[in-house]
C-alpha cells in the first residue's frame, strides 16, 4: 500500500506542475469571460442596448435585419440576432467588419469595439491558448487529466489523511505554523471546490472531442427518435431565404443566420429558446437551406436524440448558468482555485525539498 501511495503521490506532483499551469491559465481566463456580457454592456451601450428593445415586437425585428440584409446580402458572412448581452442587429461582412444597426430602424450604431474583440480574444486563448490546429487538444486533454488524475489522486491523499477524521479535512486553520498554511490552504480549497472544478474540467473537453462525447452519450438514445431524427434530415419544401427568416417561429427566436461560402454551400440558421441568459435547460433549433431554396430540420431539441440534448447542456453547465446568478458565481471563483492550488502545491513541493536537503 505504501508503494500505492507513493505513485500516486508522484502522479499528483508532476500533473499538478504541469496540468495546473494549463488549469491555471484556462481558469483565470474562464472566470473572466464569465462577465462577459456585463463588461462588454458596460463599455458598449451604445452598440448593445436599445431603449424599449421589449416592446419591439419579433416581426418588426426580422423585418428588419433581412432588410438590413439585402441592401449587401453579398458581402455578408454573418448576422447575429438580439442574443445574450446584445439587443441590436450584428452583421459581419467577408471583410472581417462587424457593424451593429438599431433591430428597428436600422440606423447604424458604430463598427465592433476593442472591448468585444478583447473578449472575442480571450475566448480564443481560453479554448485554445491562441495556437492553431493543436490548441485546443492541449486543453482539451488537460482538462481531462486535470479532472480524471490530478482531482482524483489530490482526493485520495485526502481521504487517506482524514478518513478517520473527516471534519479536520474540511478546516482551515488561518494560524498554523508557516510551513503548514500552504498546506492548509491547498487540502481545504482543494476538497470544496472537488465537484465544481471536475464539472468544469469535463464539460470544458467537450469542446475539443465533442465527437467523442457525443458517441459515448449516445448510449442513452432511443431508437424510434433516432430514427425520426435522420427523417427529418431529408429537404422539405422549397423556400427563400426571406420566407424562412420573414416567418416567425411560435417556440424558438432566430438568432444568427450563417452564409454560403461559395457556390455550393448552404444558409444555416440558429435558433434559441430564450434570447437572452436565463437559468434552465438550453433549448436550441438548427435548420440548414441550399441555395436553391431547399430548406431541412437538423435538430430541435423536443424531437432531438438524448444524445443531443444532453451535449446541448455542456455550455450552460460549463459557464454556470444553468442554473442561475449563483451557478455564474461559483464558476467565477472555482476559475480562480486552480491557481492557488498550483502555488501552494508548488510551496509544499519546494518546503519538502528543502527539508530532505537538509
């Protein structure tokens, strides 16, 4: 057991070094995107809110953006619908510009600011450290190291610690000795924050091996769904463009609208239950139309395979806003936990050293 105890040991000391620096950056950055649409309306009212936006109703709304979008339908690479923290009408042109317009007079309000690229940015260097092509899969497999390894050993020195003595795992003390308040720091932050930070972790990878995912998920399919599901993958009736945005959903609202790349691709259009943040289940609807107007259901969440609907959570569950202010809360501060771990677990490696030197 001795022997166990001791590779375990290891394997938590050299994951933590090194997974933690990773764990550390993605959470710092993460807790900061957490705010992401309050920061960015603080800076940007005039881009993003609209006085009476409430009382717009969603005819009017989508009158208005295909308006906006035949005046240049081909410079258009995206339009993004009121959504979250965004109330106006976005339009990015192939030109790699975004200008936002009012949703109902179509006035033009101003060209994207530095502090929604800055966020724009920081979600890239969150998802992916800011390197292509291999970015991603470097936090995607820490995060599942970081969740399935480095959590897992840190629990089992705790419990072999404190198995017969649980409550003095779970108690700080603020006046211990110097050597021992790195120690301190690192077993009670570490145990509370177990359960948030392993959900983050895992649901963060999912963004990386989402293919992954998906098959082990599917497992929970139903087979009569799954195959009303491929149905309705065939084209249905023929339509425009301006039909299928002119004519308003009764359950989801039309958020953003994707453009062909070349001759042969495809409109996609994105749908959401609830345009803006709001606790509970993220319910979403995906259509895609050939430019020859064929127009088909790729997914909409009550006819949706399980498989589906659960990967469909990942993001409200990775972010914390399933459940609410307090579930946003509480990411933001597991994304700071990380770090103080990576540095008190680094203080008690190096006390150690120190005192094996001697």
């Amino acid at each position: 057991m001795q022997q166990v105890h001791k590779i375990v040991w290891k394997i938590h000391l050299w994951l933590g070094l090194s997974c933690g620096i990773i764990a550390s950056f993605s959470g710092l950055t993460g807790a900061l995107y957490v705010w992401q649409p309050e920061i960015t309306t603080l800076f940007n009212p005039e881009l993003l809110e609209v006085e009476g936006f409430s009382s717009i109703p969603q005819e009017e709304l989508l009158n208005s953006a295909y308006s906006l979008i035949e005046q240049s339908k081909e410079k258009i690479h995206r339009v993004y619908l009121p959504y979250r923290e965004q109330q106006t009408t976005a339009i990015e042109y192939i030109n790699g510009k975004t200008f936002y317009y009012h949703p109902k007079t179509k006035v033009f309000l101003g060209e994207k600011s530095k502090s929604i690229y800055f966020f724009d940015s920081l979600l890239s260097l969150h998802r992916t450290l800011g390197i292509p092509k291999i970015g991603k899969y470097i936090i995607g497999t820490s995060s599942l190291l970081f969740c399935f390894f480095l959590l897992t050993t840190g629990f089992y020195i705790w419990w072999k610690a404190y198995k017969n003595n649980l409550s003095k795992g779970f108690t700080m003390k603020w006046k211990p000795k110097k050597k021992r308040f790195n120690f301190n720091l690192h077993k009670v932050f570490g145990i509370y924050f177990l359960i948030p930070l392993f959900v983050m972790a895992f649901t963060g990878a999912y963004f990386t091996y989402y293919k992954t995912y998906k098959s082990f998920l599917s497992v929970f399919d139903d087979s009569n769904k799954t195959e009303v599901y491929k149905e309705n993958k065939e084209f249905e009736d023929v339509f425009s463009l301006k039909k299928a945005m002119l004519e308003p959903d009764n359950s989801y609202a039309l958020r953003a609208v994707y453009f062909p790349k070349d001759s042969t691709g495809v409109y996609r259009l994105r749908y959401i239950k609830d345009r803006f943040i709001k606790a509970g289940f993220r319910k979403t609807k995906e259509m895609e139309m050939n430019q020859q107007g064929q127009l088909r259901t790729l997914s909409q969440f009550e006819t949706d395979t399980n498989s589906n609907r659960i990967s469909a959570q990942f993001y409200p569950i990775h972010i914390g806003e399933i459940v609410g202010v307090f579930g946003r809360v509480l990411v933001f501060i597991s994304g700071l936990v990380p770090l103080l771990l990576l540095i008190t677990g680094f203080r008690i490696y190096s006390s150690k050293r120190k005192r094996l030197k001697k």
